[in-house]
C-alpha cells in the first residue's frame, strides 16, 4: 500500500482526493453527483471515477486502486443499509463509508474530541467525545433547522406579513421586505408556496446586515436563532477545552453573536470535509495520525 | 322584486338560499365548486345552478332569476379585479360580490359593530366598526396562520424532534408522537415534505387534549397559540361591548384559554355565513334589518 484515497460526495458532486499514507495529497479530482439513496450504481460509478482521475492527476496508474483503501464520506450514509450496499460493490482494497457530517468534522477538528456547527441553509451539529461522535439536528427548515438561513428568511416574512397586518411593529427591514413583493401580501404567500429552503435563505443575509444597522424586527430574529443555537450546542454538552468550529454560509456572521461560553470554544477548521476523509484513511488504513489540537 | 338571493361559494362546493324580501329563508340547494380564481366561467355556471336549484327546492320559478337580486360570499373576491369581472356576467338583477369572510362575519355578528376569529386548519380575523369591515391574517401557514391547526401540529412535529435530539425537554405527547412515526425521526422529515396544512392540523386536537391533561410541551405550544390568536384580536382594537365570534373547527378548544378581556367579549354566531349572505340582502336591496345584538 503506497496511497490512501479520501472521497467526499453528495448530490451535486464527487471529489476524490490521493495521498500518500504520511497524509500529503498528491492528486485530486472531481466527478458528478455521488447520491447513494437515489442511485447507488450511478454513486459507485462517480466515485471510482473521481478515484481513478484523481491517480492520473497524482501522475500514478488507477489501475492501483485495488491496492488502496479509501474512506467515503457521502451525505445520506446514516439512512437504511445504503452504506452496507455501496461498501460490498466498491473496487478499493479496504472501503469504509461514513456519513457527510463524520468527515467534515474530522476535517474540521482532526481526530480528538470536539465539535462542529454547520449554519448555512440547514443547520446540524456533530460533537466526538471520547472518540464517539453524536450527530444531531438537520431535519430540514419544515420542522427543524433551528437558526438555519432557511429558517431566518421564514421568519423574516412572518414578521413581515404580521407587521402588515399591524399585529407586530415593523422595521425599516420588514418595509425593505414588503416592497420587494410589490408592497403585496398576496405576492409574498405566492412566494411562500412553492419557495425552497434556499429561497427562504436567500434572505438571511438581509436580516444579518439590517441587524448590525440596529433594526429591532432583525435583532428579534437573530437573538432567536442565536438562543436556537446555543440550545443545540448545549445538548452537545461539549467539554470546556473542547475546539468547536463553525461552517457553512452564516459561520462567519454566527460567531461574534455567539455568547462567552461557546466563544471561547471557537476554533478555525483544520481542513475541509475532503481533507478530513483524507487523514481518517491515514489514520484508519495506515495506523498515523497528525495528533489532535 | 318578491326574493333576495344568498349564495357562498368557495373551491368545493356553491350553496345558494332563496328569502322572502323579510329573510324568511324559502328554498336553498348546492352545486359545485365556484372559483372564481381559476374558474370564473365555471363559478358563474354552479352559482346559476345553485340559484335556479333553490328557486325550485321553494316551489317557484327559476325564470325569476333576472329579478332577483343577490349578495355573494366568495373565496378570493379581494383579489384581483374577480369580483368585477363575476358581476358583469351574473344574471340576477343586481349583484354584489363579497369576500367569504364578509357573509361570515355578517351571519356571525349581524349588520352592526362586531368581530370574528375563524380557528381551523388555518386563521383568519375580520372586525367591523362604524360600518367598516377589515379582514387580517389568512396568510396560510408557511408564514402566516398563527395559532392555526396547521401551525400547532407543525410546532409539535418540531419540538418532537427537538426532545429527540435533547435540545428541549419532551413529553408523553412528544413520545406519543414519535412512536406514530415508528420513532424514527426520518419518518417525521419524510411526512413533512409534502405534508398540506391539514396534514399538520389533524395533529393539533391531539395537542389540546394532552394539554387537558397537563402535557407540558402542549401546554407551551398552546400558550404560544393562545398569545398568538390574541395578539391578532388586538390588533383588531375591540371595543368593550363588541361582539366576538369564534368559528371554525378549533374554535370551541379556543374558548375556555382565552383570556378575560376575550372571554366576556364572546357571542355564539347568529347564523353561518350562507345566512349572512341573505341578511345582507335583505338589508341593501330590501332596505330591511333584522337589527344588531
């Protein structure tokens, strides 16, 4: 065994990354969606191709690939047997298949103890402690997602509608709201109707914005999502050196709203999801690890 | 002019009642769906039904259309330019198209000053005063419908799945629902992607008898419906002695939690809104009142 493979998929891509087994990437590649509960022998057939493109870049023969072993991290793994399927048809020596989330944190904390919040259009969280990992949230923005964009530019629409109505006061923000749908309630339902989460996210941003400007309707929203959050992050009940990173879109706007206790916690991921795969094949396949923080 | 037509009309079904120029109610029958909306040929033709069908269920002669005049109670009359449109090609001697909710609220409260809260799979609210009529909420529940069945049972979908994952305390209510969905969490995001708003409302029953009994998740979610449903009716700005209805399918588990400044302000309806509309037309074409409460 010279090389380990890390591959990150999900239902728009595949990236596959080569290395050698101290954990140096020495080729990479892309290929098309990797969707195992939709279409497992189309998921296969990306993944060794993102695999083998990823031995030509390193400048080194796919036809190792029945030598090395790889981790998988593919967003669905943790539904029905989908990931015992895949790991019987898979051409590598070794295959392990872990969920989206196992490696992203991985990446994000290397291979002690800690944890990570993903905050863009849906939020999970996913905590290791003691070497077991616990993932929890992302139930999608109908009835989960807490503080999610999603669930931000619902809100903010809410409030909007309720402000019309005169049932809450407004804001400049909910005024903005409101003349971006002709200054018609009807129009916003019709949005409403058919919006996907990230048409409802697309808003959050706004919210964020008008809030540093002071605007009541978008602080009320944010301390909500922020008091979501930290609820979430309270049932990890992460230890107190225990590094917490923050990804996803809003990561960035998320953190200095964060109160004292988890600030203190934050730490910039080491690497992404790919490379998180990457140093648990080395770590897995070839018994090194980088050590922990 | 020997009768005055009623008829409310909505996306299921057409109900016409034929009076005496006093309200005596004489005849009355149904058709099919007239909406307005998407159908507007379609709405004039089961609104002529209905009219002609309630002419011969009193034992006279449908050929009295053309001197007959009419009040229409229908759904989405505010929108648009419907109603004009409808009142062009209807054939009784003078038409008005109202809203739904109008007739509803003069069946409920009368010709004079008063209110009413309809409390079903969705929320809506209508006050008259001063002989001024202003209809809030409806927005539907994706950002609207507070204190609606479908909101309750979206909420108790979401705090099911927050005492899943430990984020907030649970309940007998909360196991109780999470055992319907095999207790698995998957289940409950599958139900909710193409869940309709009375998929999530025939939840909400449920969620007022736990609540009886002392649930405290469907007590927090009750208290939240209960502020939410009175911060409506403030917005309405009651006077003291004005009427106030409560219709629709939640609407006698409403009653006993509102608070006192609502509770000495309810009235049971003085007819539904089929009733409202012949009221209505005894009093604008026949200059006759049955009087206020």
């Amino acid at each position: 065994m010279n090389f380990v493979l890390g591959i990150d998929g999900g239902g728009t891509s595949c990236r596959a990354a080569l290395a050698t087994v101290d954990g140096a990437v020495v080729g990479r590649a892309k290929s098309g969606a990797a969707n195992i509960r939709t279409d497992l022998t189309g998921a296969r057939a990306n993944i060794v191709e993102a695999a083998r493109q990823a031995f030509i870049a390193a400048g080194q023969d796919p036809e190792l690939i029945p030598e090395t072993p790889a981790i998988l991290g593919l967003a669905g793994a943790n539904v029905g047997t989908y990931r015992q399927q895949l790991e019987a048809i898979l051409p590598f020596s070794k295959s392990r298949v872990e969920t989206d989330a196992e490696i992203a944190l991985e990446g994000a904390v290397g291979s002690g103890d800690g944890a990570m919040a993903i905050l863009g259009t849906g939020t999970a969280y996913m905590a290791r402690k003691k070497g077991k990992s616990r993932a929890i949230g992302g139930w999608g923005f109908q009835v989960g997602d807490q503080g999610s964009g999603a669930r931000i530019g619902r809100d903010l629409l809410e409030q909007t509608l309720l402000a019309y109505d005169g049932i809450r006061p407004g804001s400049p923000l909910t005024d903005a709201m409101l003349a971006v749908f002709r200054n018609n309630p009807e129009d916003v339902v019709e949005f409403t109707t058919n919006a996907k989460p990230g048409d409802f996210g697309g808003f959050a941003p706004k919210v964020f914005e008008h809030a540093e400007k002071g605007d009541p309707v978008a602080n009320w929203i944010l301390d909500k999502a922020v008091a979501d959050v930290e609820a979430s992050l309270g049932a990890l009940d992460l230890a107190d050196d225990a590094p917490l990173c923050l990804l996803g879109g809003l990561a960035p706007l998320y953190a200095p709203r964060l109160s004292a206790r988890y600030q203190t916690l934050l730490k910039a991921p080491l690497d992404d999801a790919l490379g998180g795969a990457v140093q648990m094949a080395v770590r897995i396949f070839a018994g090194k690890s980088r050590g922990g923080r």
